[in-house]
C-alpha cells in the first residue's frame, strides 16, 4: 500500500481540530483542549509511521491541479524529502510537548477553547508551509501562519499592548511577505513555473542575466526577513512576547521564526553568490545587534527573545555562508534547547504570579529544581558547551563562517561570547541567590503536565546534536563534500577534528562570557552594567531606539501622507476640481443670463447688430 | 469576432432582465410593508436560483456570445433587441442576481418609509444592471446604462442620510455627464459601421485617429463609473448617505459597469487605442491603489474608508485589464467579483453597526466586538477577505492581476517600477483593514458603553453567509470561476491582436 495519504491525515487533522473547536465545542474546555492535543500527536506519531513506511528517501511529490489559467496550472501538493520530512518530524513533535504544557499553563484562562483552536490553526499552517511542493502553496500556508501568530499574540486583546503587538507583527511580516510576493512573481514570469523542482531546473539552465536572479532571490529573501525577523524588520518579534508564554515557545521561539530559515534551504539554488553574500551579512549583523541588545533587557522573555532572534541570525548568516546543512541543524537544535527554556521561564512566571522582571526573581533552584535544571540544561545548550546539542550546530556554522569570511567569523565568536554572559546573567539573576521578592520566595514547582514536556525537551536538548541530524540533512542540502555514517563516537568528537580552530574560538567565547557573567552577576543585588556602560547601556535597553525611530519616521510619514492624501482630495479634487467646474458653469450661466433683460429694445438692439454683423462678413 | 450562434434560441435572459420590471409592478398593488419585503425577497431569491441555469447550461469551450436573443425593435435606424452573454458577462449576472436578495434582506429592518417605493426602486434597478450586461446592441445597452441612474439616485435621494440631496445630485451629474461622451462615441460608431450590433463593431478596421477619440470617449465614461482616480469624488459622497442596500448595490454592482465597459467595449472595438495608452491607464491604477490606500488609513468614517478602499481594489481590476494578457484579465474579472462579494459584505457590516448605534464613526464602535462574537467574526474573515489574505478571494484575483503586470513588465521593463510602487499599496491594505477591525472587534481600554448591544440575529446572518461561503468557496476552489472565463478572455486577447505569448516556458503537464 502506498503510505502517501498519511501526510494529508497529518495535515488536515489540526485543521479539523481548530475548526470542531471553533464552531462546536466552544463551551467545553475539556474537550477542546483534548482534540487540540490529540490531533496534534497523532501527527506526531502519524509521522513516525510514515517515515518508518517510506523512508528518509526517495525524494518524490504528490499534488492535485488546483488552478488551471491557460497553459499554467498551480498545484496543491506536498513534497518529501529528508527536509520536509524532518521538518515536519520537529514540527509535530516540539508543537506535541507544548499542547500539552499548554493544557497546564492555560488552564484557569477562560478563552482556552479559543486558545487552541488558534494553536491547532498554527499547526496546521506550519505543516503546510513545510511540506508544500511550490512557491503558491508556501506563499499561502506562509500567510495562515501569519494571520495565527496575529490572533495568538493579540490573545489577550484586552491589553492594548498585546493588540498592538499583534497588529505590529502583522504588518511588518506583510512588507516581508510583499517583497516574498514580487519575488514569486518574478520566478514564476521568468521559469514559467512555480514547483520548486521546476523552478530548480529552471535556474540551473538559466542563460539570462545574472542580476536578475540575484534580484529574485533578494525578493524571496525579503519574506525569509519577515518572518524570521531579520534586520530591519527585527522590530515585531519581541514585542510579540506578549502572547502566552507556550506560544512564544513554540511560534516565536522553535518554529514559525524558523520558517523564514527553512524557507530559504527549500529555495536555496535560487540564490546567487551575490545575494548569498548579503544574505550573511544581514543574518550576521541582526545576530550581533540582538545579542547586544539582550545583555541589558530584564525581562525574563524579552531577553529569550532577544535571544532567538541572534540565534535567527545566525542560521541566516549559515545560509548565506553556503551552508544550508548548518543552518537546518541548527535551526533543529535551537528548537528544541529553546523552546525548553521558553517553556521553562513559563513555568517561573507561572510560579511568581507573572512577573517577568528577572530583578524580582532570584533563589528559585531550590524551589523549583525540574525547572532549573532543565532550564540550565536549555542554556548549556544554546550557550554551546559540549556535548550539548547547540555545541555541535553552532559549532558547524562557525567552521563555514571560519572557511568562507574571516570579518562573519569573528562577528560569530562574539556573539557566541554574549550568548553565553546574558544566559548566565538571567541564571545567577533569577535561579540562584536569594529570593528577590516574597512571590520568588513562595514560588513552587508546577504540576507534572508542565514538567514533563520540560523533561523530554532536555533530552533532546542533550542528545540533539549526536543523532544523525546533521547527516540527515547534508545528504540533501550539502554543497560542499560529506561525509557519510558516522559512528556515536566519531559524532560526539567530530567537530574536534574536522574543525579545530572553529572549535577552539568558540569554546574560548564561552569561557569569556561565563567568566564575564560570574564575576558581574554572581553576587549582584542589582544590575552593575549601567553604572559601567552609562550612555550605552541606555541604548541597548532602549533596544537601540529603532522602534522610536520608525515611529519617527515609517508611521509618521505614512500617517502624513494619508492626512495630506485625505486633504488632496477633499480641497483639490473635490473642490478645486469639482467645485470649480460646477462654479465655473453657474457663473456663465449667470453671465448669461444679464443678456436676458426682457427689454425689446435691447433685443431689438443686439438683432441689428448681429444682421449688421452677418453682411460685413458676407459683403467684404 | 464570429456572429453570435444563433442556435440557442431561449428566452432566458429575456426573462432574467425583465420579470423584476413584472415584480415590481405587482408590488405596487401590495399594501402590508412586511408582506412587500416578503415579495421582493422571495421573488429576488427565485430569480438568483433561476439564473443558475445559466451557469449549468453555460458552455466554456466556446468564445461565442451564448442564450442569444435578437428580435426586431427599430428597424429603420437599425436598432436591434439583441441580447447574449459571454464568460464575463455571465459572472456579473450572477453576482447581479446573487446580491439582490442580500440587499433586500439587509434593508429589512432598516428602510421603514416608503418601503413600497423601495422595494420598486430595488427591482427597477434588477431590470437595469441585468440588461447592461447582457445588451449586445449599443442602444439597447445606453438605455440600460441610463436606466440604472433614476432608480439608484432616488435610493441615495430619499432614503439616504443628511446630505442625501446633494450625494444624489452629485453622483447623477456626475455619471450623467460621462454618459455623454458614450452616446456621442456611439453615434460615431454608428456612423462608420452602419449598425448599433456590438458584435459587428469589433470587427470593423477603424482609422487610428478615430480610435483614439473613440476610445477617449469611453474612457471618460467608464473612468467616472469604475471609479478610477482622479475621477472618483462622487463614490465616497454616495456611499456615504446612500442606505445599505444602495452602497451594496453601489459597490458590488454598479462599480462594476465602467470595467465591464473597458472589457466589451474598449479593448475589442478600439484595439489601437488600447494599446497606445496602456501605459497611462496602468499608472493611473497604480496611483488608484495607492491613494485609494492612503486616504482610506485618514479616514473615521467607515463607510468612507471601504468606500476609498474601493478605490484601490477598482485600481488592480483596471490594472489587470490594461496588462492586456491572460491572467491580468482574468485576474480583473476575479477582483471585480470579490470586490462585489467582499465589499458588498462591508457595506452590510457598517450598516449591521449602524442601524444599532446610529453611528459610523470609528471611535464610537470600538470594542463592539467584545459584545458580539458572531459579529466580530464575519468582520474578520471580511477585512482579511479585503487585505487579499490568501485562502480567500481577493488574494486569488489580486495574485492574477499581479502576474499580470509583471507579464506586461517583462516586455515593458519601466513598469517594473509600477509593480514595486504597488508594495506599499497592499501594504496599507493591512494597515487600514487591522486598524478598523482592531478597533470595532476589540477596541481599546476605555470603550463607548455597548451593553446594551445584541449580536447578530438569524436574518442578519443570513445575510452574510452566502457572502462568506463565497469567499472561502472562490479563495480555495476558484478553478471553476477562471474556467468560465477562459475562452473568452482568450478571444477578447485575439481581438486586441495582442495575446501575449503566455509563458513560453510553460508548463507542469
């Protein structure tokens, strides 16, 4: 039997999910939340099935015609290959422990039906996006997630905040997503297809201008900029930490940021050497200037978030790097180590009745040990400390960025050295030391439908980087040569080999930002860098002033140019225009009608004239 | 063009067009206004279930106009009953047939005088927009066109809001001084082909220089109908005192004349024209998208602000008419479709907001969503309907329409600089639409007291389900609504001698 209709099961079943909660189970939460849940690990296991019946590979596709406009036809497809599929493996698998945590953290919320309805809904796109055959069919997945990400961050839209957040997050990713859009078109006017296999084949025997592609691939790059939040559309993402913690886990933090990256590995051979180059570049700079920013946030999230955007960044620096293989391996880690600690930090604000400010936390190792220790576990990880899984990843990007661009190399290792001092700074802040407030100080751990997700997510943050991802990936998407089954212990000492000078400088950034963090944080009763940094550090807290600055600029100009359009149109088209022609009419018409005086000697007058008139011409 | 096949011989449009005069007429022998609403609704819903026939007898293979009818009418100057339909012509029809029931139903609580007067208005108006798209002679056609005016101003006139007279006023001066140039380009027409038939124009060779005239004629008229910018004052002005029926009918029907006129009339018959000022019409929708987008995001008002975003929408249907290939075309006669369903739908809304607080001001609805959850949801699938999310509609017909453009690009390079002039246009789409249903679904931290306020009830969602079943049914499936469309726009290319070589490259098998 042919296992290909199990991806369609996969796919469809969040759907039904959301739409059975949105129209029929609204009143019972129970039940909701079950079928929410249920669905979404029933994917889970769906999958297992089918890549046990499959296979990682052959590559292959199924599709119905969806559109038919002349020659053209858009399909409706999904595609397996290693990519997808383990894409889609992540997905249902990371966005299976957070349901559940949700059932936990949601539970005294009175909305929770809505709550999953929207999860599932974001289930169901995600899938979409990762296993859609071609650029329509990504394009329309990729805005449904949008559209779910906007009703899960405008959850509690009695807050403004969290409204305009919402709103924020929309249209941001919609300036990406038009550039996306145009990117689509061009591929789709100059290849006359939009499946990526076609597309693919298209760009190899492309005889055009080279620009041309250059400029395609910037455009599709544009959405991965949205939706990935890459400089300068940076500006929604941690402003979107104010939808539920499990939603920033698993939307904000492990997989629908993430899709900007994987969509830029789906589509990588459209991307020319020039657009790779600014492609690393922007992934370099957004992963520097977010990790400078989240050295002085406070807030336990806002730091997090700061935080998966650098991580961002630096898969997009892979990408551009000529390392797509890297870039999906860490993409993989980073979504297990931090949706781990976005769901650990949600199991803290839960327990301190839902204070952020890290300030106010402090002494909670022993009161909630799982939870530390998962959380140290998380930040071991995305700190990069062997043999935990974001060593091996991050460690592979820095061996490309060590290959291709000495100047991204060393930006790498800086940002490596910040990952390490903030995460250590949150910890000394909020775990260790004593109780900053009497909330910390009465703060318990949370119940097992919380911890456990916390516990399997750890696992995977451990044991991430030694499973065969990376190879799994490589057997895909690697440019470069590849080295084929690899044993564990081979695994866990590669990169020692293969890469020493990556390995060296990175392991030295983290000792420097441990050190760095002890020596500041350990002790501290309140933040010593201000004092320090003065000047700048108002700057990295103030996230560098670049939503004051679009607010002066972008939203000013754009509400000065719809003032002065409303104005145009009310005073120059409407009255000049309009007004002046109808003026024009009523005064002839008043000017006319001075000639109608009734007098019959006028009458008679002007006849005359106009006789005496008629014969000068005729006459002369 | 081939002669219209004059093998189905049915009465059936004959019977689309006039029953409602027949209706009407016997609504003015009703006394009880609730029985009158009952007529007209149950009569309008007859007539959308019987039109469609049409859709299933329709036969999408042929190019040729179908269900004609050609009878004598004034036969020394020529004039001919003559009637048929295309793939166009036909899905306007229907979005015709298909919306009258909506507008009556939306007008039942909110017309309380002279409903007989109304409902008779209603159905004259039926008769009218019916017959234009189905007129195949141009005289036939003029009197359709000039009897849709009376009707839709006495709907703004007496039934609208405050400043009725002078909306009225200005919308039937305004469309009335258009007309003209259309009857004075018909007499030239008349003049060098010797006969009123539609079908016999576009096959004539005219000179260049009459071409131009001609097509300047059209365009005058037609741009005041669409409306396309700078032509466009009169709409927000009639939307706004119009009665919701008036600016559903308004907006999903009657903005759709002028872009039907630059279909049947001005590529086929003026087809050197065309060409020549392809590039300014596309400019100008460019700046229609744009500042359609910038002066909707200035307003508080919401009708003013769906009546502006119209603008921008009428902007990409003249867009893909004058990319001048398949998929613009196509593409433009989807906008025009869901900008009929989708806006139809807004105006419904704001009069749902309306006839409750007796307001349209954006402030004083916020947070009214809170109150009404039924309502709050059609609002959202609506606004997402109109910013082109894809999975509905308009995405569908916008996604065409730029295709498009950027088939037109790539023999024209400089509009490439159009195409990206668009971006900010949709993205205003966003900003306009969230911001207004942020604000009514939502609302703030201190919102007007709605409490007193009810959620929809069966008959106002009655009204909006066909309207949303439509819009998930073209976003998802529009595979049958292009298939009608095919052979047409592909002929209506061949007659503009221009059909862009779609894709040479094409295609999956």
């Amino acid at each position: 039997m042919n296992p290909d209709f199990i991806p369609w099961i996969i796919l469809f079943l969040p759907l039904l999910a959301a739409v059975v909660i949105a129209l029929f189970t609204q009143h019972d939460r129970k039940l909701s939340a079950g079928l929410s849940v249920g669905a979404v690990v029933a994917g889970f296991v769906l999958s297992l099935v089918f890549i046990k019946l499959n296979g990682w590979a052959p590559a292959h596709e199924v599709s119905v015609a969806w559109l038919t406009i002349g020659d053209l036809q858009a399909d409706f497809g999904l595609h397996f290959d290693p990519l997808s599929l383990l894409m889609m493996l992540i997905v249902t698998g990371v966005a299976s422990a957070i349901h559940i945590y949700s059932w936990g953290y949601m539970s005294e919320d009175r909305s929770l039906p809505r709550y999953f309805a929207c999860l599932s809904l974001f289930t169901f796109s995600m899938l979409g996006i990762v296993l859609a055959n071609n650029f329509l069919q990504l394009f329309i997945f990729w805005e449904l997630v949008g559209v779910s990400s906007y009703l899960l961050i405008g959850f509690w839209f009695e807050r403004p905040a969290a409204a305009d957040a919402g709103k924020k997050a929309f249209i941001t990713n919609r300036l990406g997503d038009f550039g996306f859009l145009l990117g689509i078109l061009t591929a789709w006017a100059w290849f006359g297809s939009l499946n990526f296999a076609e597309v693919n084949k298209g760009v190899a025997d492309w005889k055009g201008e080279h620009w041309l592609l250059t400029v395609a691939g910037l455009l599709i790059f544009c959405g991965a900029m949205g939706k990935s939040a890459q400089f300068p559309l940076h500006v929604w993402l941690p402003d979107a930490m104010e939808g539920p913690t499990p939603v920033s886990a698993l939307i904000h933090a492990a997989t629908m940021v993430a899709a900007g990256v994987y969509m830029l590995c789906r589509v990588f051979f459209i991307f020319t050497p020039d657009a790779l180059t600014v492609i690393a570049w922007i992934g370099g700079f957004t992963a520097l200037l977010s990790a400078v920013i989240a050295v002085q946030q406070d807030d336990i999230k806002r730091i997090l978030a700061y935080s998966t955007l650098s991580q961002l960044g630096y898969m997009v620096m892979a990408v551009g790097l000529h390392g797509p293989t890297q870039a999906m391996f860490h993409l993989t880690t980073h979504a297990f180590f931090k949706a781990l600690l976005f769901l650990g930090a949600g199991s803290v604000i839960l327990a301190v009745h839902h204070e952020q400010d890290i300030w106010k936390m402090g002494g909670l190792r022993t009161k909630m040990p799982v939870t530390f220790w998962t959380f140290m576990v998380g930040t071991l990880a995305l700190a990069g400390v062997p043999p935990f899984s974001g060593f091996y990843s991050k460690d592979g990007i820095l061996a490309q960025a060590a290959q291709h661009s000495l100047p991204l190399f060393v930006v790498g290792a800086v940002v490596a050295a910040l990952t390490t001092f903030y995460m250590f700074r949150l910890v000394f802040v909020a775990f260790l030391g004593k109780s900053r407030s009497e909330a910390a100080g009465h703060a318990q751990e949370s119940p097992p439908v919380m911890v456990w997700p916390l516990r399997i997510l750890a696992f995977f943050s451990v044991v991430g980087g030694l499973i065969g991802i990376e190879e799994l990936y490589g057997t895909q998407l690697a440019t470069e040569h590849t080295e084929h089954a690899v044993s564990f212990g081979q695994q866990l000492i590669g990169p020692f080999i293969h890469a020493p000078l990556a390995v060296g400088v990175g392991l030295l950034a983290v000792v420097i930002g441990y050190a760095a963090a002890y020596a500041l944080y350990a002790k501290a009763a309140k933040d010593p860098l201000p004092e320090k940094l003065g000047a700048l550090s108002r700057a990295m807290r103030n996230r560098f002033y670049f939503d004051e600055l679009y607010q002066a600029t972008v939203i000013r100009f754009h509400d000065f140019l719809a003032a002065a359009a409303d104005w145009f149109d009310r005073c120059v088209i409407a009255g000049v225009g309009v007004r002046g022609t109808h003026g024009t009419t009523e005064l002839a018409g008043r000017a006319l009608r001075l000639l109608q005086t009734g007098n019959l000697q006028t009458y008679a007058f002007i006849f005359a004239l106009g006789v005496a008139l008629v014969l000068y011409m005729v006459l002369s | 063009m081939t002669a219209p096949s004059p093998n189905e011989s049915s009465h059936l449009l004959s019977v689309l067009i006039f029953s409602p005069l027949a209706a009407a007429a016997v609504a003015a022998f009703i006394r009880s206004e609730r029985l009158l609403r009952l007529w007209t609704l149950a009569f309008t819903s007859a007539i959308a279930l019987f039109s469609l026939q049409l859709w299933a007898r329709f036969d999408t293979k042929t190019a040729d106009f179908q269900f004609v009818e050609v009878s004598r009418w004034i036969p020394t100057l020529g004039i001919k009953y003559s009637l048929g339909i295309d793939g166009i012509s036909l899905l306007l029809v229907l979005l015709t047939t298909f919306i009258m029931p909506l507008c009556v139903l939306c007008s039942w609580r909110y017309i309380q005088t002279r409903v007989k007067e109304f409902m008779i208005c209603l159905l004259i108006m039926q008769t009218a927009m019916t017959g234009v798209f189905c007129a195949l002679d141009f005289v036939l056609f003029f009197v359709f066109w000039e009897a849709m005016l009376i009707p839709m101003a006495l709907l703004i006139g007496v039934w609208g809001g405050p400043r009725k007279i002078y909306a009225a006023l200005k919308f039937f001066v305004y469309t009335m001084s258009g007309s003209v140039f259309l009857l004075v380009a018909i007499i030239a027409l008349r003049l060098k082909v010797g006969s009123f038939s539609i079908p016999d124009m576009m096959g004539h060779d005219y000179s260049p220089t009459f071409q131009i005239w001609v097509f300047l004629a059209f365009f005058i008229s037609f741009a005041i109908k669409v409306p396309m910018f700078p032509f466009h004052t009169w709409l927000p002005a009639a939307h706004v005192e119009a009665p919701t029926a008036g600016s559903v009918l308004l907006a999903s029907v009657l903005l759709k004349m002028g872009t039907y006129g630059f279909l049947r009339f001005s590529l086929p018959i003026t087809p050197y024209a065309t060409q020549v000022f392809t590039p300014y019409v596309l400019w100008l929708s460019v700046a229609a998208i744009l500042y359609g987008g910038l002066t909707a995001l200035a307003q508080t008002d919401l009708k003013k602000l769906v009546a502006y975003s119209s603008v921008a929408h009428m902007g990409f249907a003249t867009l893909g008419i004058f990319a001048l290939n398949q998929f613009g075309i196509q593409g433009a006669v989807l906008v025009m479709i869901n900008h009929g369903v989708t806006t139809g739908a807004l105006f419904i809304i704001v009069g749902i907001i309306y006839e409750r607080l007796h307001t349209r001001d954006l402030a004083q609805t916020a947070g009214m969503g809170k109150r009404m959850p039924i309502f709050a949801l059609f609002a959202g699938v609506f606004a997402l309907s109109s910013l082109a999310f894809p999975g509905t509609n308009s995405f569908i017909g916008e996604f065409l329409v730029m295709s498009g453009g950027f088939q037109f690009a790539k023999t024209n390079p400089a509009f490439i600089v159009g195409m990206i002039c668009i971006v900010p246009g949709v993205v205003l789409a966003a900003a306009y639409m969230l911001r207004m249903l942020q604000k009514v679904a939502y609302g703030g931290t201190s919102n007007p007291d709605h409490s007193h306020v009810l959620d929809l009830g069966l008959r106002e969602i009655l009204t909006l389900t066909p309207l949303l079943v439509l819009v998930f049914y073209i976003g998802l499936h529009p595979e049958p609504f292009t298939r009608v469309l095919d052979a047409s726009v592909k002929h209506l290319l061949e007659q503009t001698r221009q059909v862009h070589p779609l894709a040479p490259y094409a295609t999956l098998p």
